[in-house]
C-alpha cells in the first residue's frame, strides 16, 4: 500500500467538522463576565454602598475601594459588573458616568494608565510629549467639558506601585487628585484591585488611611460554591447531556483546596477538550483528570518511590475507576480488586485497618482526595477519587510493577 499524505486544508477541515461537547467555550474563559456572579452578592452590595454617591450625588465626593482576595475568587469579574451595571444605572438618570477597567500588569506606569483611560475617553487624544500630569490634565478638562464621571480600576495595583523610583508616587498621585481640584466637583473615583494589602506597606500614611477606608475581601470559595459555579457556567458553555454531575462535583472537590474558580473553569474547559479529541459525546471522570495534569504536572518518581502495598492501593484504585468510568470508587471495591492483585503476585495482602493509612499517606502527597458518601449509597462509605493524575499514567507506572 502506497501511503499518501492527507493535504493540511483535509486535516483542518476534519477536525473542524468532528462534534464537540461545547456549544460557546468562551462562557469558560477567564474574561468573561457572567450576568449571575454566584456567591458574590455580598461584595456587590458593599461595592453599591460605597458607590451610591456618584449617581445620587455626582461629583460630590471621590470615592474609593480596595479589593483584596486570591488569583480565582472572583474580584475582577465582581469590578467589571458592577462597573458596567452601574454605567447603566448612571445613563438611566442622565447621567454621564464611565467605568474604565486597566490592568496594571500590563500598564505598569501612571502614564501608561492615563494613557489608557484617555485613549477610551477620548480616542484621539494626543499622548506624545507630554508628562502623566500633564496628560492627566488633559484628560480632566475632557470630563469637566463632557461634564463626565470616572469610575477606574486598577487591577493587580501591586505592579503599578512597584516601578522603581516610584513607589508610592502614581497611587498618591491618583488618590490625592481630589486635593488639586477643591469646590468643583469630583471627576474621579477608584476601585483598586490586590491579592493582599502587602502592597500599601511603606506607602505614604495618608495614602494607606485613604486607601484602607473601604476595604472588601474576597474569600475563597468553597467546593458547593465552585460546583455552583462551574454548574452555570457549564449550562451556557457545554451542550445538553454532555455534563454529568458527577463530573461538576469532580471539578469542584479537585479545585477546593484552592479555592479558585479560574482553576476550575479550566478544568472543564480542557476536560471537554479532551472528549472532543475522542470524539466523545460526554465529558468524562478520565477527561478531567487528563486535564489535570496538563494544569499540574506531578512528579511521577513520587509514585514509584511509594512503599509496594501503596503502589498496589493506588494501582488498585485506578482499575477500579477505569472499569467503573467513575469520579470515585468505594473503599470495598478498592479493597476486593487490591486483594487480587495481591494473590496474582503471590503477596500477603494487608489487613483492612492498614488502608485508612494508607489513603491518609496518598491525600497528603496530593494524590489522592477522599469524602463521605452521600445519596445514592447505602450507608456511609468513604468514596475515593484520584488527584493530579490520571488512570493512564498510574497503570503506566506500576501495572507492570515488580517491586
């Protein structure tokens, strides 16, 4: 037989044309910002008390809110809503209001900020030759003459402040704008964005008093909370039928110990990868625990430098879960299938009580994860999961294990 290479156009084309288990995968992304921010309610609530003021009385007082909370908590999408929202609610009552969000990791200087808040105000403003004051200045007189308010977030705020030479210079700058422009009304006020509030340490003190006066924070969330996320999310991003809940509480008990949704979107994001690349219907326990890996790499000599009846409880719980096409198995199914192994390599097996050790040693290196049975199960049973790799790599390592 002849071999005759497939043209690039009939490669492209065929994997264009497989199904898939997505019906709009940017629901997933990190830049999008759902209507329904689930669990956040509290902190729009703060936000809304904190910046009433500039729709019942605009241009009276410069306000201002720092949020803080871990990467995955929700504080940028919780800023971009409300920000967005409260334009609307602004043009409702004719009022001129613009929510502007920058990223100070990408715009690192209080130029490049002013820069960016000016081009979206006023596309052609010029910005060559002239000093962020003077720009900023530039700037004020567009929204006193479109008699317009600002409302500016400056997310990841600790890379703004961190350019050499200017420490505390661009957030006092920003902060203490309200000092130059005393009786008229007050054009500007912040949201700032941090993962902590490390970054006001050595700033001037009245930059910290001014910044530390409306302080919300974010915590992390939960496995309930991340289900519910990941669970609206994945009813806007994955078609009808092709996602268990299995597979949502999965993702959420896997992302818990972080606490981040980000990490859990992608989770479900790469696992649907993962069907379509098999051209399956339905997102899998296996697809899930693949992407995993692609998230987090582990280190696979942990795994053989595992005592032997360890490498066996493992191995045993990776054939259970593949035959069961699960997210967990029992500890008596892992127990049954470990015993078999066990009489197929002529080993004594270990009595039940060494088990519990056993999982206990395998949680702790991150390879395993555990919870208490709930619907479903007769009784109360430990269910086991896997964590950090998958059914693949595990058989791959120890099926032909000899140790």
């Amino acid at each position: 037989m002849i071999w005759c290479p497939l043209l690039a156009y009939d490669i492209i084309a065929g994997e264009m044309n497989r199904p898939t288990v997505f019906k709009d995968e940017a629901k997933l992304f990190p830049d999008h910002v759902p209507a329904n921010l689930v669990h956040r309610d509290p902190q729009l609530k703060s936000l809304s008390r904190v910046f009433r003021v500039m729709i019942e009385s605009p241009g009276s007082v410069a306000q201002k809110a720092t949020l803080v909370g871990d990467v995955g908590v929700g504080k940028t999408a919780v800023a971009k809503r409300f920000g967005s929202t409260l334009e609307s609610l602004a043009r409702d009552r004719g009022i001129s209001l613009r929510y502007i969000h920058v990223n100070c990791y990408k715009d690192r200087t209080l130029f490049l900020v002013i820069k960016k808040v000016a081009q979206q105000v006023m596309p052609s403003i010029p910005d060559r030759g002239f000093s962020a004051q003077e720009l900023f200045q530039t700037l004020w007189k567009i929204l006193e003459d479109e008699n317009m308010y600002l409302l500016l977030a400056l997310d990841e705020i600790d890379f703004l402040i961190s350019v050499a030479g200017e420490k505390d210079a661009p957030l006092y700058f920003l902060s203490r704008v309200a000092d130059e422009y005393l009786n008229r009304p007050q054009r500007l006020s912040l949201i700032l964005i941090t993962r902590n509030l490390d970054f006001l340490s050595g700033l001037d003190k009245s930059v910290q008093s001014t910044l530390l006066h409306n302080v919300i924070k974010f915590e992390r969330y939960g496995a309930d909370q991340l289900h519910d996320i990941i669970k609206l999310r994945g009813q806007d991003a994955i078609r009808e039928g092709a996602l268990s809940d299995e597979v949502l509480s999965m993702i959420s008990d896997i992302s818990a110990p972080r606490g981040d949704a980000r990490y859990a979107l992608e989770l479900l994001w790469r696992a649907g990868k993962y069907a379509d690349a098999e051209s399956n219907t339905r997102v899998l326990p296996e697809h899930v625990r693949k992407a995993q890996l692609d998230v987090s790499q582990f280190p696979m000599h942990i795994i053989m430098d595992l005592p032997l009846h360890e490498r066996l409880f493992l191995l045993s719980v990776a054939k259970v879960l593949k035959k069961s096409r699960s997210a967990y198995v029992t500890m008596g199914e892992v127990e049954s299938t470990y015993r078999v192994l066990c009489e197929n390599r002529g080993i004594e097996p270990r009595k039940h009580t060494q088990f519990w050790e056993y999982l206990q040693n395998l949680k702790n290196l991150g390879i395993m994860y555990a919870k208490l049975s709930g619907a479903g199960y007769r009784g109360k049973t430990t269910l086991i999961g896997l964590l950090n790799i998958s059914i693949e790599a595990v058989e791959e390592a120890l099926s032909k294990d000899g140790k």
